[in-house]
C-alpha cells in the first residue's frame, strides 16, 4: 500500500470528499489495480459480496444518470431498476459515466460525482457490516459501514 500522504489525484478528490460530507474514513492505494470485486476482495482480504461496486445507468426516456451501489456478489437487475423508476435503463457507457461522475470506470466511488444522480443501495450491503468500496482509481479503496454508505449516497 502506499504512503497515504501521497495519494492519486482522482483518489484524493475521493478523500476530500469524505472529509467534506463529515466522514472519517481513509482512501489506501495499492500497488495493483482492483478492477473487478474478486481481485479488490483478494486484496484487503475479505469477501467478494463486501466489496461496493458503483455502477451508473442512464435512463432511456429524459437521459438522466442513476447510481446503483451494489455488493460484488450481486448482478443488478436492470429489469428491477426500470420498474423503480417508471422507464427503461442501460448501462451508461463510457463516455457518460465519466462525464456524471468526473471518474473512469473501473475506480467509481460511492461519492465524489460531478452531478448529483437518483441512488439505489443493495439492501444486502447493509448485513455485511465492514465493506470496501471504489475510490476514484482502479488502485484506491476505503473501508466503510453500511449505514455509512446510505449516508454518503443518499441512497434508497
């Protein structure tokens, strides 16, 4: 890991961020990218389902971004999401979650977005106790708690 004096420019905008909403926790860098749950949980050791994956969709109709945060051991339901919101969703692609986040896939956080976006926690996140989630690059994570998320997301 590395020193945390000396982090990332998109994993110190996560951190400030944090510290901005009120929040204590840390962003830790690692010497190896953790793009996907498996590899982040191999790495700070802990389960796949205790990794938070943040995934954007944009919905079909007006356009706008909408946030799902979600365990690493769960597939969203983009049918489930749709119903919730009353119209279709895709995955946002590239170009526009960068644009509504202002981070790359791959390193997305719970917090820290360039647009405020509609957000959806995985309840089973909120069971899990300790999770790591995304902060802001494919090396950067933070610990937190369910009730932190729902916090830091706004999230339903």
């Amino acid at each position: 890991m590395s020193d945390p004096g000396t982090l990332s420019e998109a994993a110190q905008r996560v951190q400030d961020a944090l510290r901005a909403g009120g929040f204590t926790n840390t962003v830790l860098e690692l010497e190896v990218p953790v793009r996907t749950a498996a590899a982040a949980a191999d790495a700070v050791g802990c389960t796949p389902a205790q990794i938070v994956k943040s995934l954007v969709f944009q919905r079909a109709v007006s356009g706008a971004p909408v946030l799902v945060v979600a365990s690493g051991g769960h597939r969203v339901s983009e049918a489930k999401l749709a119903a919730l919101l009353g119209e279709p969703v895709t995955m946002g692609p590239a170009k526009f979650v960068r644009e509504v986040t202002g981070f790359a896939i791959g390193g997305i956080p719970p917090l820290g977005h360039a647009r405020v976006m509609d957000t959806f926690v995985d309840a089973h996140l909120l069971q899990l106790g300790s999770l790591w989630a995304a902060a802001g690059h494919p090396n950067s994570l933070f610990t937190l708690t369910g009730d932190e998320l729902v916090r830091m997301t706004h999230g339903r």
